[in-house]
C-alpha cells in the first residue's frame, strides 16, 4: 500500500508531498520530517485515506507483523 505525506517547511508557505511505499518507509519519513522542524500537514492512502500518525503506526506494526521473518 502507498502513503503520501504532506508538509510544510519551516520557511515556506506551499505543502509539499512525498510518497513511501509502505508504512514503514512512511514512518521513517516523518521521523526524518519532525527532527528537520517540519509540519506534517496530512497522510493518506488510496485505501485508507486521510488518516493520522497513531493510524500510520498501528498499520506499520501489522505490516511488519506480516511480513515473513528473516534468519
């Protein structure tokens, strides 16, 4: 599933918008995005739509969870 997050830079006006292509990346994104003082104006997906962090967080630990373990 894709994510786009939307943000705003400190010294700018217009949104700006990057996709990740799972939840994880999405996660990582943000972090990126909040320790470079960022706003996160939105994330959405196309099956789940607008949704918020704490949304982001719990698909990202289901897609994990998912995912087949490594040895």
């Amino acid at each position: 599933m894709s994510y786009t997050i939307g943000f705003q830079s400190k010294n700018q006006k217009s949104v700006l918008a990057t996709e990740a292509a799972t939840a994880n990346q999405a996660v990582a994104i943000i972090a990126a995005l909040r320790q470079s003082a960022d706003e996160i104006k939105f994330i959405r997906s196309p099956q789940e739509g607008e949704m918020g962090i704490e949304m982001l967080l719990l698909l990202a630990k289901e897609e994990a969870e998912e995912m087949p373990q490594r040895a």
